[in-house]
C-alpha cells in the first residue's frame, strides 16, 4: 500500500496486517515528474491488475498514466462531473443542490474527469454544513469503493466510450 504522505490510518492498517506499505511525498522528489516516475516505478514493483487511490489527491503524470491508465481508479465526493476539484461538498452546498453523492472513476490526466466506473447519490439536508456533508459522503464513498473494487477484480470490466460495464 502505497501514500503520498505519511501518517495516516490507511498506512497503519496495511503495516498491522503485514502489507507492504511505501511513502512517496512530492516535497522529497526534486521535480514533480521525478515524484510521478518514482510512483510508477514503486507501484510497477507490485505488478498489480488494479491500483485503487483512495482520498489521494494529487493528479498521477504521464508515466504513471502511460503504465497503470485505464486500470487506476480513485474517488471523488461529488457526482461527477458536477463540482471537480478539492471541494465538491462545499461547491454542492454552495449551489444548493438537493443531492450529491460520491464517484468512483478510472483515472485520467484531468482533474476528476475520468470515466465512471460507479456513483452513489447522498441527500442533501438542510442542516447539512461542508464538515457534515463530507462525513456522510465519505460513508457511502467507502462502502462504494470496497463493494466496486471487489466487483472489478472478481469479474472484470470493459470500456467503451465513456462507459465502464462490470459483467
């Protein structure tokens, strides 16, 4: 299990049921291309059929677009491709939309642009303030990553378009 930072429960998980686990920060490479080839070097390492990022937010570069694309999925708190970006609960709460929810898309050189591999819709309330409607989000993102990528590595997937069909 790889992190672009260190401290975080994720790492703690993997290294108490003896994952492997590795930290690339982009403060402790010389150049932001130097970070995204050393990535792609590491995660190439594990050999995998799927690389999941979850809560990673930084966009991969082209070398590790040109070895894992098509094959990398990340999520995002919104319901893309409305409100891309670091801050997709606040721009929902600030557009006063009804519901919102989370994506799981295949990774692309865009800012969550990527194709759709699966959404989950989440009210919401009018009480709701960005730190309330995160956590609630971040509920359903969870459940949708583990029950999505179970999905993806047990039957596959295709991709046509901007369509991704699990069997």
């Amino acid at each position: 299990m790889g992190a672009d930072r260190g401290g975080i429960e994720g790492l703690a998980r993997a290294e108490r049921a003896g994952v492997p686990t590795f930290v690339h920060r982009v403060p402790d490479f010389a150049t932001r291309a130097d970070w995204d080839t050393a990535l792609a070097k590491t995660v190439a390492e594990y050999e995998p059929d799927l690389v999941v990022l979850a809560g990673f937010m930084k966009l991969t570069g082209p070398e590790f677009l040109d070895r894992f694309g098509g094959r990398t999925v990340n999520t995002h708190p919104a319901l893309s491709p409305s409100f891309p970006g670091m801050h997709g609960p606040r721009d929902a709460l600030e557009y006063g939309v009804k519901v919102t929810g989370c994506t799981l898309f295949l990774v692309d050189a865009g800012v969550d642009t990527g194709v759709v591999v699966a959404q989950a819709a989440v009210p919401v309330l009018d009480e709701d303030d960005e730190t309330s409607l995160h956590e609630r989000i971040k509920t359903v993102e969870r459940q949708l990553l583990v029950d999505t990528v179970g999905r993806l590595t047990r039957e596959g997937w295709t991709v046509t378009g901007r369509k991704v069909t699990i069997p």
